[in-house]
C-alpha cells in the first residue's frame, strides 16, 4: 500500500513539474514575473494560519492549519487538518496583459496537494473506528486574489486518494474556500521581472 501511495505522489509531482516545464517554454515576455517571496495568511472562513513561499519562477509551495472538512467514499470528518500544495501559477502574463493585479501572488494555479487530518484535532466525525488520522493526496485548481487592503480569497477545486491511518481508504473530491487576511507586504500592482 505504502508503495502505491509513494508512486502515486511521484506521478503528481512528475506532471505537475512537466506542465509547469511546458508553460515556462510558452511564456512571452521579457522574463518571468517574480512571485511574493514569503506571505503569510490569517485564515477567517475556516479559522487559521497560511504561508506560501516563493520558491522559482510561478511556482510556490505554502502550508496551513486550519478547520478543514474531509468526505469521501467511507465518511466524513470535520477538524483541523494541515494542508500543503506545491503551486504553479498559470496566467500571470495573461493577468498583465490584460492590466489585472498579480501581486500578493493573484493569479490561478494547478497544484499538488496534500491535506493531513489530525485525529486528536477532529470535531465531529461518522467514519468508524473512531480513532484514526487521514491524508489526503490529489490535485487541485486554485483560483487566489490579493487585494490593496490585504483581504485575499482563494478557491480550489480537485480531487485525489484519502488514505485512512486506522480507518478505511478511498477516493474523493476536494473543496477549498477561504477569506482571509495578508498580512506581510506585498510587492507592487506592476509585475517585476528577472
């Protein structure tokens, strides 16, 4: 099982580093546009904390913990849960061209993502037995905009395997949507380039 999981996730990562590769080769311009190099997020809808970190040209990685729902095919659990992606956004030269904000990292992305579900962190529950931990492995189309006064919202919609530590595995969607607050600085509306 551990090894279906581990080809699984190197699958994810191996089309989600080609699809980038492929974008990058497309892109016009006179270079890539230079994503926030750290933001931190005040989660409000689902109560938490975010950071994403800039790491090569549209693609980041960020983590959270926050209130989080899961259900596939077994159940359902609601608790707190950390969530990590690793994120390549798609059309920020698009946004440019068009004379769109892409600051505070505003723009859509396909990302890798992974959500650990905490069982001594869990509200409520109908998956049996009670005592388990779940992770989530899957891709997700994100929508993310940051806005001049900090308010940020970032939607994502995918799908993946939910594998049970104690309880039943299976599959199901994802679906993401949070308000929140940044609270670092942003770069300015105009895009800078390398």
């Amino acid at each position: 099982m551990i090894r279906k999981n581990s080809y699984f996730i190197l699958f994810v990562f191996i089309a989600t580093f080609s699809l980038a590769q492929a974008q990058r080769i497309s892109e016009r311009g006179s270079g890539p546009i230079v994503l926030e190099k750290h933001q931190l997020r005040f989660d409000l809808l689902s109560p938490g904390i975010s950071y994403e970190l800039g790491l090569f040209r549209n693609q980041t990685v960020s983590t959270s913990l926050g209130l989080a729902a899961a259900t596939y095919q077994e159940g359902y659990a609601l608790g707190f849960a950390m969530n990590n992606r690793y994120r390549y956004y798609h059309n920020f030269n698009r946004r440019e061209e068009l004379g769109k904000r892409v600051s505070g990292n505003s723009g859509n992305y396909i990302a890798a993502a992974q959500a650990i579900f905490f069982s001594q962190l869990r509200l409520a529950t109908d998956i049996e037995p009670d005592d388990y931990n779940l992770g989530f492995y899957g891709l997700v189309y994100g929508i993310q905009r940051t806005y001049d006064s900090g308010f940020n919202i970032n939607v994502e919609l995918g799908g993946g395997y939910y594998r049970g530590d104690g309880a039943p595995s299976g599959y199901g969607p994802l679906f993401s949507l949070n308000f929140g607050w940044v609270a670092t600085k942003r770069k300015s509306r105009k895009p800078t380039y390398d």
